[in-house]
C-alpha cells in the first residue's frame, strides 16, 4: 500500500509506537492521521505535533472505538488503514486476578476483534483496506513472568492470522507488528528484563518498519530480525526449546 493521500487510524497514539507511527505516516504524505488514545493529553500532544486529529477513546469498549470510527468515516472519509496499536502488560502467571485477566484480553484482544468487526464489512464492500495490528514477539514465543501478556499476545496473532486467511480473497490487507523491547512506557524500568536480550529498540525504527512492511504487503513485521530464529528453532524441536525458555525463566523471573 502507498500510504500517500490515505486515511490512517492509530490507537494507543499517545507515546510510543504509536506517536510514531503517527509522524512516519504523516511523512509519508497521509491525508488524515487521526491519533486515537484514552490519554487525552497525551493524545493531542501527538495531534498538535505532526498535524493530525486528536480523538479520545477507551479502546476496553467496543461501543467508544463503533463511534470513533463512525465519526471519521463520516467526517473525513473512508478509513484505509487502521492499526490497533493499544496494549497494555500485567504481571505474573495463573493467580492473576479475573477482572485484570479480563482487562488485559479486551484491550490486548477484543480491541482488534472490534476494530475488525466494524471496519472489515466497510473495507470489503468499497474494495478493500489495511489492518496493521501490534501485538509482540510474545505472540510468536510467550513471555517470561507473564501469563496474561504472552496469552493475549498469541490471541492477537491469532486473530491476525485468520483475518488474513479469511479476507484477503475480498482486499483485505493484514500485517502483526511482533517486536521484541522498545522503548516506551511499558518497559520502562524493565531495561534489563528477558524482552531486551537482543537490545531495547527506539519507537521510531519500529515505525519504519511497519511502513516498509505495509508498503510490501507483507504479514510479519519484525523490526527485532533475531526473532525469525527464535520461531524457527521453536518449531525445529518444541521441548528444546521449552527448555531454553525454562533457562530464561530461572535468570530472568519476570516483571516485578
């Protein structure tokens, strides 16, 4: 996809990954990048910085994200990319209370599901659009100390999959955004946690990597190349591999 004169949404805009999507699409000539966080000053730091729309949204509600992508088909046009980009981490394994369980897998998950629900019937009957989702390398190959993390992370590469599968046949175009530590609020003070093995990578080359991926209109987007092995020697021999992750488990103990 040329993302010159496209209509681009991004949520989770206010730091991050999400700010700097925002400003690489908006270098590569977007007509509207509209900046989507439930951080409303965050959100309009982002908007006022690269000239985009500021729109506040708690993307735990499937209600507020229907809206917020009514109002802009209606105001600005019809949505050609759309990136759930939001996510949060949750510390710690099966004992992780059921309302966090609940919040980390609607805003991890259901935020794409939803995102999909509304946008696909739109995509599809004008021809087609993009789906940029975020999920992480522990969507590929879990996540010490977090359970909930590296299940719901699955779950989004999950859901991206069958997205593709499903809908590529009627012009629908899906990339996962897989990356290993960047640096952003989430891992902030976790510079030497198990996700930095490889090194913490700025936002902005993670940015660039999904515009080179959507350009391409390819699936996987792994600004971390080291992961691509990582997956492979999984799937060469699962137990092995288990046992390194057993290994990484006893240096590295999660997140707290």
């Amino acid at each position: 996809m040329d993302l010159k004169d496209k209509i681009i949404v991004v949520t989770g805009a206010a730091s991050g990954i999400g700010r700097a999507l925002c400003h690489r699409f908006a270098q590569e000539g977007a007509r509207h990048v509209i900046c989507v966080d439930r951080d409303a000053t965050g959100v309009a730091q982002t908007a006022a910085d690269m000239g985009g729309t500021a729109i506040t949204v708690d993307v735990s509600r499937e209600a507020e994200i229907t809206a917020m992508i009514d109002r802009v088909e209606a105001e600005l046009g019809p949505i050609d990319l759309f990136c759930s980009n939001a996510g949060i981490s949750i510390a710690g394994g099966v004992e992780v209370p059921n309302d966090d369980w609940q919040r980390i897998w609607d805003i991890n998950v259901m935020s794409h599901v939803w995102a999909a629900r509304k946008l696909v019937p739109l995509m599809t009957a004008r021809g087609g659009g993009y789906l940029l989702n975020t999920a992480s390398a522990a969507g590929l190959l879990n996540q010490v100390g977090s359970a909930p993390y590296g299940v719901t992370k699955h779950a989004a590469v999950g859901l991206a999959e069958w997205l593709a599968m499903t809908y590529g046949d009627q012009g629908i175009k899906v990339s996962v955004l897989c990356p290993q530590a960047v640096r952003t609020e989430m891992t902030r003070g976790h510079e030497d946690h198990v996700a930095a093995i490889d090194g913490m990578m700025e936002p902005e080359p993670v940015a660039e990597a999904c515009v080179q991926t959507i350009r391409d209109e390819t699936f996987l987007v792994l600004p971390h190349k080291e992961v691509l092995g990582y997956m492979r020697h999984k799937t060469a021999d699962y137990d092995r591999w288990i046992g390194g992750m057993r290994k990484l488990n006893r240096r590295f103990g999660g997140f707290e």
